[in-house]
C-alpha cells in the first residue's frame, strides 16, 4: 500500500536532537533506551518520538511514573500500536491527564506562552483537552481561532511522580 506521510517537514531525529539539547545540559549523560522496562533507576526519561507504544510499554511508562519518574514526553505520543495502526484511544491519555482532540499540520510556526517560559510549535499542533489536575505551562498564543489560548504543553503529578506533554 502507498503510505502517505503526515507532513514532509516531520523530522523524527531532527525532534530528537532538539529534546537533547535542551535536556543534557541539565542533567550531565544521557542514555538512550529502546525499551520501556526497567526504568526505575532513572529519575527522569524523554521520549520525544514515542509514536509507537504497546499497551505492556503504556502500563510500564505508568508504573515509572506512579513510583516517582519525571517522564516527558513528545508530540503524538502512544498513537500506533505496534502494529502501526492507530490506537483507538491513546493508552497515555489517563497518565498524561489530556485527550489530543484535535491535530494540524502548520503552515506556519504557532507561539506559545505561559508560566513555562516560549516556544515555537513549527511543524504540528495539537489541542489538548486536558482534566482538571493537570497544569498548563504553555498556550498557544491568539492567532486564528482554533488554538487561541490552549494548553500547547501540559504537566501532571501522578502518584509519587511526575508526566509533561510537549
């Protein structure tokens, strides 16, 4: 089958790398994982191209979490299965606390503010619908309607620890 891309200007290492340096100065070595087990023994993880996700690696992310983890994690995060399918419901949206309602490609970069500083959304954005504990730390800023002032990046406490969505 003849596969479309969602956008051309999607570069998933590119993304990669962006995550990285803003987080390795902050935090001295970087390991970088290919599997959601044992991640007990970091107190924080990012994973800013977690499209792909079991519902076993869901469960794991959520235990991570529940015990104390910082997890951070990128734009459509745990939207396939394995398989490469879609989910039908993402199996992160209770940990994370937001429902993605609605997704768009960007013609242009979108602003966002807030308590968490400024940022660029450049090559998609995503509306989140977020539940009542959740704490918003950036929105997107007024342009044409749509995203006027939603939640662009959200953080939760969840048990002992801590998820952002970016």
């Amino acid at each position: 089958a003849n596969r479309k891309k969602l956008t051309a200007d999607y570069d998933a290492w590119k993304l990669t790398v962006d995550f990285y340096r803003a987080t390795a100065p902050a935090v001295g070595g970087v390991d970088v994982l290919g599997t959601t087990a044992g991640l007990s023994r970091y107190r924080l993880v990012v994973a800013p191209n977690l499209h792909v996700l079991s519902a076993e690696g869901a469960r794991d992310l959520e235990r991570y979490v529940r015990a104390g983890g910082h997890l951070v994690l990128g734009p459509r995060a745990g939207v396939k299965m394995p398989t490469n399918l879609l989910w039908p419901i993402n199996p992160l949206e209770e940990l994370i606390g937001a429902r993605v309602d609605q997704t768009q490609v960007l013609s242009a970069p979108l602003t966002l503010t807030g308590p968490g500083g400024s940022a660029k959304a450049q090559v998609w954005a995503e509306r989140l619908a977020p539940a009542a504990d959740v704490e918003v730390l950036l929105r997107y800023a007024p342009l044409d309607g749509w995203l006027d002032g939603a939640p662009g990046v959200i953080t939760r406490r969840v048990g002992r620890g801590r998820v952002t969505y970016v």
